[in-house]
C-alpha cells in the first residue's frame, strides 16, 4: 500500500468513530430519561399513598363529630359537612371542597398534617330522607344491626339497628396530589 491510501484509511476510522460515538451518546441520554422517569413515578406514588393514608384523619374527626351526644343527626347541618340522606349521585371528583359552596359545606380535619395534607370531610347518613330512623316509620336507611326475639324467652336479642354514614375525605397533598376516601360507619 501506498502512503497515500493508508491516509484515507485512518480518516474513514475517524468518522465510523465519531458516529458510534454520537450513536453511543443517544443511548445514554435515553438511560438517563428512563431511569429519571421510573425515579419520578416512584416518588409520585409514594406521594399519593401517603395522601391516601391522610385520609383517616378525615374519617376519626368525622366520627368524633357524628359521636357527639348532643347533636340531632335526624336534620341537615351543611355548615358542618353533614347532611341527613344519602344525597345519592354524589361525586367527590365534582363536589365543591372549597368552603364557599352553599348546600354542604366540607369541614376541614386538619390544615396540614406535618407531611403537606389537607384533609376535608363531609359525610352522609345513609337514609332516603331526613328524620327518625325508628320501627314503623316509613324512613328507608342503610343500617347495621337487627334485633330478632329469642323464642323461648320472648324477648328481643341483637344490636338494635343504627343507620350508617358514609364519610368521604378529600386529601390535597405536595406535588398537587389528590385522593378521595370513602368509609362507612355507624
């Protein structure tokens, strides 16, 4: 071989290089999007269950308020989040959380919880109506308990039936993380 083709030899190496290299720098910047993305989806879920966890705060200070022994829980109460039915088609996606809406009004369990959450609740009794829950009454609820009469005594035996309610939380948590929590309760 001559001088001369050896040259262009060496050059034809340098560009086969410079193309694995570019082709080599594609591949990384690629790895580093896709070890980013599962890094960022890790950290979001981590987010969203910790907001899901949040949600029990909602439904302990609704309990707490539905167990006050002083309230009627025959009646609406919306400036306290409470309503007497069971409001049927509620949606929590397209209910107003914000304090200003007029027919319910959600109440707030907590403001932040030390981890970011906000935690608002309202909740339901799980009746067609509004008043007494007692036998012979035409109310229709959702209830837990029966009370059957023992034959051979003739008396009544069970848990006398109580309505349930339906406690739903809203938690808004860092990285505008939002979760929705449903519990019954009676």
């Amino acid at each position: 071989m001559t001088s001369r083709q050896q040259r262009r030899q060496r050059g034809v190496v340098l560009y086969v290089a410079l193309v694995v290299m570019v082709a080599m720098m594609l591949a990384g910047i690629a790895m580093l999007r896709s070890v980013g993305t599962g890094v960022a989806v890790a950290g979001n879920l981590a987010f969203k269950q910790n907001a899901t966890l949040a949600g029990d705060r909602g439904a302990e200070a609704a309990i707490s308020w539905i167990t006050t022994p002083s309230l009627d829980l025959k009646t609406d109460v919306p400036a306290k989040g409470y309503s007497a039915t069971w409001v049927s088609g509620f949606d929590p996606v397209a209910f107003n959380w914000d304090d200003s809406a007029p027919a319910l009004v959600s109440q707030q369990a907590t403001a932040d919880d030390g981890a970011g959450n906000k935690v608002r609740y309202v909740i339901h009794r799980m009746c067609k109506q509004p008043g007494s829950t007692q036998a012979g009454g035409t109310q229709e609820c959702a209830v837990f308990g029966s009370v059957v009469t023992d034959p051979t005594t003739g008396l009544p035996i069970g848990t006398p039936p109580r309505p349930l309610f339906r406690v739903t939380s809203r938690v808004d948590g860092p990285r505008n993380t939002v979760s929705y929590v449903q519990v019954m309760v009676y």
